[in-house]
C-alpha cells in the first residue's frame, strides 16, 4: 500500500511526507510519541497561552525558500527574539551588544568604538589560535571578562562539562554584536505561527497521500513493511543497533509554572549563566502576544538522561558519529534509505535548516 516510509513526525518527517506526497508516493508516517510536530510540539493551556512543549522555538531564516514553504502551511505573528541575561544581579541584554558593554563596564561607547573595545578585552586575555575548544572560541572574540560573566557558567549548567571539552563548533551559534540591534537573530524572517507548530505540521501531513500512525515504534514494526524508500528521522545510534556505541545526548527538565499576574518579565527568554540551577526562563506569553491576566513560565534544567534534545560535540561522540555516517553513506547509495535531521545526523539543526536540508535532499 505504501511506497515510502517516513520514521518521525517532527520537521524533517512532516517536510519529507509533504514533499513526496505531493509528487504522487503514498506516504505513511510513523511517530513513536503520541502526538505530531516532535520538539516544536505545543497547545494552548488553560489560561489561554500557547506553551512550546520542549521549550522555546522560535523559527528564522534568511532563505525565502524555506520561509515560503512554512507559509503554506500557517499565518505567521512577526516576533523578534529578544534576550536578557540575569548577571551580577542585572538584566543585561544578550547577545553582547554595544548596550551590554555600557552596563558591564559602565562605560559610553559609540557603536564604532565597539570592535576596538573587544580588541583590547581579546588582548589581555588569554586562549588558543587556531581555536582548540568553546572557551577559546568566546575568549578569542569578546575577552575573558565577559566570557566569565555569560558563557562559562552557563556552558558548565547545560553540557555538564567543562567548556574547554567542549568542540570549538559549539560556540558557532553565539551571535555578537558591534552596533546596537538586541534581537537575538538577525536573520530576515522571523516569527511564530499564528495558530501554533502543531497546526503548521498538521496541516504539512494534511494530503490525501500521508497516513500517520501514532504511538507506534518502528522498530518494533519495520518487518511489516516492505517500502521503496525509507526516511529515517530518529535516533542515529539506535537504527544501527548501537553497533559503534552510544551517542550522548542533552536531555532537560522543564518547570511549567502559571504566575498570578499579567506579566512575569519583560522579555520571552532571561538566561541565567552563573546563579540557581536552571539555565534559563521563559515567559511563553510573549510569543504570539497573547492576552490573559496570569502567566506561563517555563524553568529549565538540564540533564543528562531523557528525552533528546542536544548532541554533545565532543570528540569522542564525533568520532563514533563518524563511523555511523560512513554506515549511513552505504544505505543511501542503495537509493532505500534517506537520514534526516538532527537525531538522525547527529548534528545540530535550527528548524529552517531541517526544512532546508529535506527540500534539497527530496527535491535534487
């Protein structure tokens, strides 16, 4: 009945039934959770706000392929990120910008001053070139005051590690700033579906050529089916049968709490690099600017079990994600199988670059 098996219902799952669906193949989903749209999964709670399931999503991107493609499927509210971070007892704006060197160092800088000041800060500090690890990559850019005030701690919170452990690529997603723009991306288009992520990948798998089956491990079920290509979206490690070893993987704890007032803080994100125990709070209200007179918050935890949600780039996993890929490699030549996405690839993903790589992959 099926000519393609798609593994997950999350991003690269719904893309790829979309896209193949509407080349004619019929499609069947299968997702092991119980519900669609994986970490960008969200609902409505009781007092009326939107709560991002596995934590804040916020989708950007500067390709107007992908962004055309979302907009088939949902209505965007146009929000721009916005961050703050809680250090020596303040709300400093992050990513590092002209404004958080005048707080930090209570100083008036003008936006042309700013690569200067980094300049120096980078001088009198001290770290490795070419860039061995996370913590020369931050220090070889902004300095070690200011490493110490918003990446160390932080680091240490949600990787466990020390951040000289940590590969130098983990520090590539770190935005900072010489002018004054505070928005957390600055990519062209930014925002979050009006009517939610689950809606949005509803109505990806709405086609007459997509089935989907819930709660159902394909593992358990993959001798039933006899497709002509599979699209495997899940755990890398786990279709090989850990042959090489275990991938790690960066699980968190999320403390849903509802706030008896209209608002809790003044941005969606407050990082806390150096103080509690959770790395981060966000107030959910302000995704879609939704109105009610209490609040949600989420407080996250990191751990090192549970449900995946980051690959820990460290040497040792690198290397055995190696030998996996090569496996991966040999499967795809046979025209039988696709892996895509972050679990599948070991690699890290934002959302417009899942859809990306599926359109690219599917499409070619």
């Amino acid at each position: 009945m099926f000519e393609i098996l798609v593994v997950g219902a999350g991003l690269a799952g719904a893309t790829s039934a979309r896209i193949l669906a509407e080349k004619g193949y019929k499609v069947l989903v299968i997702e092991k959770h119980k519900h669609i749209a994986g970490h960008c999964h969200d609902y409505k709670d009781e007092n009326g706000i939107t709560v991002h399931t596995y934590g804040p999503h916020i989708f950007h991107t500067k390709n107007k392929q992908v962004w055309n493609f979302v907009n088939r499927f949902t209505e965007f509210h146009y929000y721009q990120h916005r961050v703050l971070s809680y250090a020596e007892g303040r709300l400093i704006p992050f990513p590092i910008n002209r404004d958080t060197l005048s707080q930090v160092f209570g100083i008036e800088i003008a936006t042309y001053e700013v690569e200067e000041f980094l300049e120096k800060e980078v001088k009198k500090s001290k770290y490795n070139n070419p860039p061995k690890n996370f913590r020369d990559v931050v220090v070889s850019q902004v300095g070690e005051r200011l490493y110490e005030m918003f990446f160390k701690n932080y680091t240490i919170k949600q990787w466990e590690r020390d951040p000289e452990e940590l590969a130098p690529d983990v520090a590539k997603r770190i935005p900072i700033r010489t002018n004054r723009d505070d928005r957390y991306f600055s990519d062209k288009y930014q925002g979050i579906p009006k009517s939610g992520y689950t809606k949005m990948v509803e109505n990806m798998l709405n086609h007459p050529n997509i089935s989907l089956m819930l709660g159902v491990d394909y593992f358990e079920v993959k001798d039933l089916f006899k497709p002509k290509l599979t699209v495997y979206t899940g755990e890398l490690d786990r279709f090989f049968d850990y042959m090489y070893g275990k991938l790690e993987y960066r699980s968190l704890r999320l403390e849903l709490k509802t706030i008896d007032r209209e608002y809790y803080q003044p941005v969606a994100v407050v990082n806390y690099p150096n103080d509690y125990d959770w790395t981060r709070i966000t107030e959910y209200k302000h995704f879609l600017d939704e109105k009610s007179e209490k609040t949600t918050v989420c407080f996250e935890y990191p751990l090192s079990e549970g449900e995946p949600y980051y690959i820990v780039m460290t040497q040792e996993n690198m290397e055995k994600r190696e030998k996996y890929m090569r496996k991966v490699g040999k499967l795809e030549s046979t025209g039988e199988y696709i892996f895509i996405g972050r679990l599948a690839e070991y690699k890290y993903y934002n959302m417009d670059q899942v859809i990306d790589v599926t359109l690219k992959k599917l499409t070619s």
